[in-house]
C-alpha cells in the first residue's frame, strides 16, 4: 500500500480505538508515523546518495511512490542498504521483538505500535510477489506472500473509497465536547 494510505488507515483505527478508550492526540500521530515509517526510513541511503553522491531527487520520488518496471539504478552499496532497511522495517520478528521489548520496559502495549503493525498487515496482503512482497520473516525469510498489487488501479480506487467511508463514518460519530 501507498505510504499516504497507511497512515490514513493508523489514524482511522486509532480514532475508532478512540471511542472505546481514551487517545491522546500525541499517540495517534505517533501511531500514524509509525504507520509510515517501514516506507520511509528505507528511502535514507538513497536521499543520502543524492545529497552527498551523485544520485538525483527523482531518484529518491521514484523509490518512494515505485512503479513496478521504472525504478532507477542505484549503487550497489546504496541498493543494499536500502533493501535491508526495507526488510528490516517490513519484519514481524522485528516488530515483534520491539513490541516486547517496549512491553518490558513499560508493561503494557505502547498504543503507536499499532500503526506498524497496520502496516505490516496491510502490506502481506496489498503486495504482489512481482513486487515488493512483504519480508514477514525477514532475517530468515526474505520469501513474501504473493497478495494483490495496491497499486492496481481499480484497489486504488477502492482503498481510498473505503478510506473517506470510514472516515465519513468516524465524522458522523465523533463526539462534540462543550467549547
């Protein structure tokens, strides 16, 4: 799924979470960075090579927003570093062993886990194995479930219609506080 879409997605499951519990408006954003993160962080070694090397920024929006089929060449090593990041931050063992290590140190769930694990959902499901399968057992596996492409456009279309449904239905329900 597009980076936009997954933080949409965090910050409407946190609203919903909303009105069973109470959620600070600190810990939704942080749930929607967390939504984007896996997404952006593997973008480091490329923007790095553009700003010291002799990489470009449409390098860099080419790998952000990728198109099966027209993504440049990178240097090795920026290439390298850029797919384990990727790997990395795409990892349920990796977002498993945070989330019990966070669950160690506080003892109880930090609520912005979730927006990684949304992504890390969404992602098994919305990429194809032509293209970016999503690394569950990343450093074991580096094999992904072969789902539905997200950047089909008709998938598109839909997940962004169910977005502004949900969010219609998130409006609707919201709770107006006394000003």
């Amino acid at each position: 799924m597009d980076i936009v879409a997954h933080t949409l997605w965090a910050g409407a499951g946190m609203a919903a979470l909303g009105r069973r519990v109470p959620v600070a408006p600190r810990t939704i954003a942080a749930a929607m960075a967390l939504a984007a993160l896996p997404d952006l962080l593997h973008l480091l070694p490329i923007a790095a090579w553009w700003l010291f090397g002799k990489g470009s920024a449409s390098a860099v929006l080419a790998h952000a927003f990728p198109v099966p089929g027209q993504l440049p060449a990178l240097p090795p090593l920026v290439a390298a570093w850029s797919y384990h990041l990727h790997c990395t931050l795409h990892s349920a063992l990796v977002a498993g062993a945070v989330t019990l290590l966070s669950w160690a140190v506080l003892r109880s769930l930090w609520l912005p886990l979730l927006g990684w694990w949304s992504h890390l959902v969404i992602d098994v499901f919305t990429h194809s194995a032509a293209f970016f399968s999503t690394p569950i057992l990343y450093p074991f596996s580096e094999r992904g479930f072969d789902g539905l492409a997200w950047n089909t456009p008709w998938f598109m279309a839909l997940n962004y219609l169910a977005l502004a449904t949900v969010a219609g239905w998130l409006w609707r329900g919201r709770k107006v506080r006394p000003g």
